[in-house]
C-alpha cells in the first residue's frame, strides 16, 4: 500500500482513515479490468456471468467502452458484426459487443478549489449536484475529492445523491499554506511542498489508482478545472497511466474566472494536458468558460454518452502479460467517429501488487 497516497487525502476522520487503508490494501489485487498474469497451468473454460465479472484470473481479456456518433448524434443498436478492433494494427476477434448503459456506473467527481476557482465554484456546486442527482441509480455510486495545496476525500462511496450535494456544498476554496495540524485530527492540511500547488495530477493519480483500480463496471473521473497544475508529486504522464490500467474513463470541464486569468495569464493554461488526458482514456473535454449554462449542457453531454456506451471484449491475440503498453483501434464503419480509450497496459501480476 501507497502510505503516501493514503495520508494525502489530508481531510478524513481518524476513523476513515482507517477503514480507508484497510480498504486500499484490499486494492492492492489486480484490477478485473486489466489483463490478468498469465497462468502456468492448462487453460480453463471462461467464466459466463453478469457481464459486469467478464475478467476472470484465467481469463485474458480486455474490455473497452467505448461511444459512437455520426452527423445526427450518437449511434445506437450496433453488434460485434459492425465494428472491428486492431491491437497494436493487428486485427483482433471480438467476442462481445453489448450496449451496456445498465451496468453499474462508479463516479469519481474531481473539483478545483485553488484560488482560480474563486467565481466559479458557486456553479460547479449546482451543476455537479445536479448530475450526480440525475445519473445516479441505486446500483451506482459515486465519490467526491477537491485538490489545492491539498488533495482531499470530501465523501467517500456513496448512491445518495443527498449526501453527495451536502459534500459539494461543503467545498470552499483553500489558497493557504501549510499550517501545523495532524491530518484528520483537528483538521490540519496535509504539508506540501508547493504552498500554492494545484494538486491536479495527484488527484487525478489518487481517484484512479486508490479508489478505482478494484472496481468493476463502468467507471468515470469527471474534473472540474481550469487544467492548472503545480506541485503535483505525480505527473500527466503516471495520472494518465493509473487511470488506464483501472480502465476509468476521464472527462474534463474546463471552467474558469476569465477576470482571474486575465491578471495571471490563460485562464486555461493547461487545456493540451487536459485533452491528452481525456484522449488516451476514451473521454473528452468541454470548454465552458465561466457560462453556467454551458456548464449544465456539459453535463447533459456526458449523460448522453453513459447512455449510449458500448462494451466491447475480445481476448488479444498477444496474450504475454508483460506490463507493456499495447495500443488499441476501434472502428464501425464509414462515416461513424469512435470514442474509446487509445490502449491499454497488459499488466503482470506483480506490477498490479506494487501500483
């Protein structure tokens, strides 16, 4: 287990504390949504069952979700005999292609309140509040972190919409320092060493790697931002890495104070790492600028897309789990433009244990 992850999430109770390493210990086993080691004995029949346990230990198969548009919209209805899927340009045979908006959907909402957010933060909490109230079923759960100088946990796994709001609500924008505290004693922010970081990789690093990587189903990082990061002990590379091997998708709202970037520069300095990010893990960005309504339309966007999301499943024709990064096209036809994740890591049991 990370020790250093964990104590970074410089907010929680003793008590939550605890039972959260308790909790990412049980991680530590390998993501059923990655390719599992390669096993040394003879290969057993697949395990057939709900579709959200596809990946099994003896199972070496990749998933992807993935959407479809054309000029009208997003394109629906489509099978496994409509699109073809290349690893590293290798064809590869797809054995199941479902629309899967049924499955159980696990958020991970990801809110900037480093002082550019100032102006700004008002709408996210209405608007974020908003969706998880509109997206989340009983099945799905959904968990809230805000970065600054801090990254912190301001409510773990939860379906209710209630508590999530009351959460938001709670977010107020942090620009100090680090001041003396015990982390979840008293409330002490975490030391760091940027005084006026914005935590954005860690966060992004956190959200994947200790509190997704272990589940199933579909999953989601949505991150309110103006794409600034500084301070970060990860970087867009490791966050992008993590998100991919715990096969999250990554959607960035880029939402920032013009007035505040118009003092210190582009209110949205990083918006390249932020479509680099959204790219390789099947998401996208939208721009909203400080436009409220933009913001709402932002969000009605991304429910679209969980709502005509595809899961495809093929067992590569490489079967090696040696770690390596392995590339992956998705393509249904003339005309249609494919949103999926750009590759995956063909993880080995080991690295799964030390990531």
């Amino acid at each position: 287990m990370n020790l250093v992850s964990v104590r970074r999430f410089s907010a929680l109770p003793l008590a939550l504390l605890l039972a959260s390493a308790t909790a990412l210990r049980a991680q530590e086993a390998p993501s059923p949504d990655a390719p599992p080691p390669p096993s040394k004995a003879a290969p057993q029949q697949e395990h057939v069952g709900h579709a959200n346990e596809t990946l099994k230990l003896n199972v070496n198969l990749v998933d992807a979700y993935f959407s479809v548009r054309d000029k009208n919209g997003y394109v629906a209805g489509l099978g496994k005999e409509d699109c073809q899927v290349y690893e590293d340009n290798k064809l590869q045979t797809i054995k199941n292609l479902t629309q899967e908006k049924n499955l159980p959907l696990t958020i991970g909402i990801l809110l900037d309140t480093s002082g550019s957010q100032q102006n700004v933060l008002p709408l996210e909490q209405e608007s974020g509040a908003r969706f998880l109230k509109e997206v989340l079923t009983p099945k799905d759960e959904a968990f809230l972190i805000s970065f600054d100088v801090n990254v912190d946990l301001l409510a773990d796994y939860t379906n209710s919409p209630r508590e999530l709001t009351r959460a938001i609500n709670q977010a107020s924008i942090n620009t100090a320092s680090s001041s003396a505290g015990i982390p979840g004693i008293g409330g002490g922010p975490m030391p760091t060493s940027n005084p006026r970081g914005t935590l954005l990789y860690d966060a992004v690093y956190l959200a994947a790697h200790d509190k997704l990587n272990s589940q199933t189903g579909r999953k989601i990082i949505v991150i309110l931002t103006d794409g600034g990061d500084q301070g970060s002990q990860e970087t867009l590379k490791s966050a992008s890495e993590a998100a991919q091997k715990a096969n999250s998708i990554v959607y960035v709202i880029l939402i920032a104070d013009h007035a505040f970037g118009g003092a210190f520069g582009s209110p949205f300095n990083g918006k390249a790492q932020m479509e680099q990010l959204a790219r390789e893990t099947g998401g996208r960005v939208i721009d909203v600028g400080n436009n409220g309504r933009r913001l709402e339309d932002a969000f009605d966007q991304i429910q679209d897309e969980l709502r005509t999301q595809y899961l495809l499943s093929y067992t590569p024709a490489n079967t090696t789990a040696d770690g390596k990064y392995r590339k992956l096209e998705i393509d249904c036809g003339k005309g249609n433009t494919v949103q999926a994740r750009k590759g995956y890591y063909a993880i080995t049991g080991d690295e799964n244990n030390d990531n």
